[in-house]
C-alpha cells in the first residue's frame, strides 16, 4: 500500500508534455495553413489588380482621351472581377492620373482583392504612354543622305530612300525595299539601291521596309494647336508686316516683336522642293535680315505654353520651361509663312524641364549669320516644307561672308516633308555650310514632348511597379 499512486505524477507529465506538443503541432499547422491561405489570397490579389490595369489599357485603347473610366467624374472606379465562366471572384479599384501637360503618359494605379480573402489587398501602379513624332532625330518623307562628316545619335526614318555615308549610333528605317536613287542622293544616272545603303553607319541598325509614317495626319493637330493656343496659350494673327519675332530670355519668358523691316540675302535652295517661291528653288531673294521691329509684349512660357502665329517667324534666346512654337495660315493647303532660326536657342537645363518645339506648315530656315558655332536645341518640324540653310557662295551671293561656319550641333530632332539640308559642295570642297555636324537625340522627348505636339500610334507599356 505504501507505492499506491506513485505513476500518477508521471503519468500527469507525460500527458501534459503530450498536449504541449499536440497543441504546438497545431498551432503550427494553423500557422502554415494561414501562411498559405494568404499567399493565395495574395495572389489572387495581385491577379485581379492585374486583370484592373488591362482593363482599363482596354478602354483607352477605345476612347484614349478618357481618363475618368466613360463616368465624367474625378473618383476611384471600383468594378467587379470574374473568372472566365462568369463566376464573380473578387474587386479591384482603380485610380487613374491623367498626362500632364506636354505628356502622353498615364498612370494606372488598380488595387485588388478577392471575395474569400477580401482582408488581402495588393497594389499596382503601371505607366502608359503614346510615343511622340519627337522620337525621331531624323523623320522624313523625302530621300535624305547623311554626309560623312554627320554624326546622328538617335532614330532616323525615311518614307524614300536613303543614304548613310555618315555614323548613326541607333535604328536607321526606311519605308521601302527599294527607291530610284537620283542626284537627291548623290546619283547620276538614276539607280535603284536598297532602302538604305551607303559607306556609313552601323549596318547591323539598318532596317527596311519598315511602315511608313502619315505625314498628312500632322494637318489635324494644327487646327487643334490653333485652338489650342485660343484657349491655353498665344494666338498671333497677321502681323500686317513681315511677321513676328520672338526672344526666349533665361528667365521664363520671352519677347515678341512685330517686324516691320526686312532686307534680303541671296541664297540658293534645290528646285522642286517645297511650296510657293521656295519650290521653285534656285538663287533667290531670302528676306532673313530684320531691319526695324517694334515690342508688342513680354510673355511668361509657363502662361503660354503654345504660342500660334499666322505669319512668318524669327526665333531666338535661351529657353526657360515647356514651350511650342508654332507659324501657319488657314487653308493649309496654301500656307506660305516660315520660321527663321535667327541665332542659338539653348535650353537652361537638360533633364526634361526645358523643351522647344517649332513647328513650321511650311519652311524652317537657319539664316546665313548664325554664330560660328550654332547650336539649336529644340525639336523641328516642317509639316509641309523643308529645314534647310540655304547655300551661301559666290556664285549666287557674289560674297562668301558668313558662308562657311564652324559647326552645327542640334540637340533633339528634325522632322520634315522634303529633304533637310545645310551643307553645299564644289566638288570636295565645302563652299557653304557646316564643316562638323552633330545631331542629338533628347531622351525625354519619347513621351513628354514639347506641349500639344502631334503623338502616332497607340498606348505603350513603360513601367511597372507594386506598391
């Protein structure tokens, strides 16, 4: 009787240390069970706010300028996700940032979650952009030859031929397979050659044929740069004089003056390229030289980020801000007016802050007294015309002053109808022109281009991220 109960203690023990390793085992499949329950639910999150974002890349796609998801209303659009048999499977929330000014980015953030984890939410925020004629350091309708003395860092497209004797360090595209190459690109007699050929470049970026580039399609976006300027920005009538001058200042703004004297230089251009007077080509009277102008105002670029001019402009200074210039008449068809490039226009900064666009219906102009070193930054456009400097050599000027400049450096990109050209040659040697040429490509011009300027194509994917 005296050992009666002595296995109960440790009996008791064993339990007790039974029950706690039970219990742990429990708790801890618990703990991965909950661990897998919210990685699924986590998934399922993300899957939905996912499935929000190509949603909505969907509507833009059927209605680009839409940013309030058809409702009219700033908000978040909350809508209701389902499987592919219909079967509803949780909600995403979307919060949609329409493009700044000068941009065609939009920002997607979708936020999901699931009806069985509905506690289990996951964010995405994505960026669309439509790209801009401004991707293209060259972009022309014409056949265009690149010298061996022309350096060109960034895209160049052709809807014609051409030719590459210069370096091009990024895509060289032409819209045809084949072109009849004539004295335009340094052929006599006419032959055909490749879309792109030449002794230049880095061969492996040559790629033809590529899609063509609809040049008419710019013809809208200056009826919309007009109104655009009536509501947004600078609208100039006819000056009732030769047309206006503008001087971009460091400080944000710039000046505008009406010119109301101009004398002529003589300058050849190549015959058949362009509207009125200037298609005709040859040696001919250039009224570039302003003689009397008067101040019509000073101008904040912030408060007027398009500036429209139905007349012909010179354009000058140091660019401050977001900026697009524009000269053309109504109908477009006969537009006759130009834009003068009168000296350097530079930018303050280089991070995207400071943008010029010209934008010309007809002709853009680099005038015979440019500084030695001329430097434009700045995207050009001549919708209908040609950017050119004329050649300036004895026997169309009868003097050669100012004729041959030291170089010419243009930060951004030319976009032109018939073919760009500045550099004039009896036989080897250059008798007007540039002795070094190097065209820059402005990375930010991709999908934050100079305000109101015409963008091609559809929406493209440019970040992700989870937040």
């Amino acid at each position: 009787m005296k050992n009666r109960g002595t296995i109960t203690p440790a009996l008791l023990v064993i339990t007790g240390s039974f029950l706690i390793v039970i219990y742990g085992l429990l708790y801890l499949l618990s703990l991965q069970l909950n661990y897998s329950n919210r990685q699924v639910g986590s998934e399922s999150a993300l899957n939905i706010a996912e499935a929000g974002v190509n949603y909505y890349r969907w509507h833009l796609a059927h209605d680009p300028g839409d940013f309030m998801d058809g409702t009219g209303a700033v908000g978040l659009y909350e809508h209701e996700y389902s499987d592919p048999q219909g079967k509803p499977m949780g909600k995403y929330s979307l919060e949609i940032t329409a493009p700044s000014l000068g941009s065609s980015i939009v920002t997607i953030s979708s936020t999901g979650w699931s009806y069985q984890y509905p506690k289990v939410k996951r964010k995405v925020t994505v960026q669309y952009g439509i790209p801009s004629f401004a991707r293209y350091t060259f972009l022309s309708n014409a056949s265009s030859w690149y010298g061996a003395g022309i350096t060109v860092n960034g895209l160049i497209h052709s809807n014609n031929g051409i030719r590459m004797d210069g370096t091009n360090t990024s895509l060289v595209t032409s819209a045809m397979d084949e072109y009849m190459c004539g004295s335009e690109t340094g052929c006599s007699p006419p032959t055909r050659k490749p879309g792109v050929w030449g002794a230049g470049g880095d061969q492996g970026l040559w790629q033809f044929p590529v899609p063509a580039i609809d040049f008419d399609s710019i013809s809208v976006d200056l009826t919309n740069m007009s109104d655009s300027a009536d509501t947004d920005g600078l609208h100039l009538g006819d000056s009732g004089a030769s047309g206006y001058h503008l001087t971009f200042l460091d400080n944000g703004t710039v000046q505008i003056r009406r010119v109301t004297g101009t004398n002529d230089i003589r300058g050849y251009s190549t015959p058949g390229e362009g509207l009125g007077a200037e298609g005709n080509g040859g040696c001919r009277r250039l009224y570039q030289l302003i003689t009397s102008e008067v101040l019509i105002g000073t101008y904040n670029i912030s408060d007027t980020p398009i500036i429209f001019a139905e007349d012909s402009l010179w354009v000058e200074g140091t660019v401050r801000g977001r900026v697009t210039v524009v000269s053309a008449t109504f109908p477009t068809q006969s537009s006759n007016v130009d834009i003068w490039v009168r000296g350097n226009i530079n930018y303050t900064a280089y991070d995207g802050s400071d943008v010029l666009g010209l934008v010309s219906q007809n002709n853009i102009f680099f005038v015979r007294d440019v500084p030695t070193d001329f430097r434009v930054d700045g995207i050009l456009m001549a919708q209908k015309g040609k950017i050119i400097r004329h050649g300036y050599y004895d026997s169309c000027t009868h003097s050669d002053t100012n004729s041959i400049r030291n170089s010419l450096t243009i930060n951004g990109g030319l976009i032109n109808y018939y073919k760009s050209y500045w550099n004039f040659y009896n036989g080897n040697n250059l008798v007007s022109g540039f002795t070094n040429r190097t065209i820059n490509y402005d990375t930010h011009l991709l999908y934050a281009p100079p305000p109101y300027f015409p963008t091609s194509g559809e929406y493209e994917f440019i970040s992700w991220k989870e937040e």
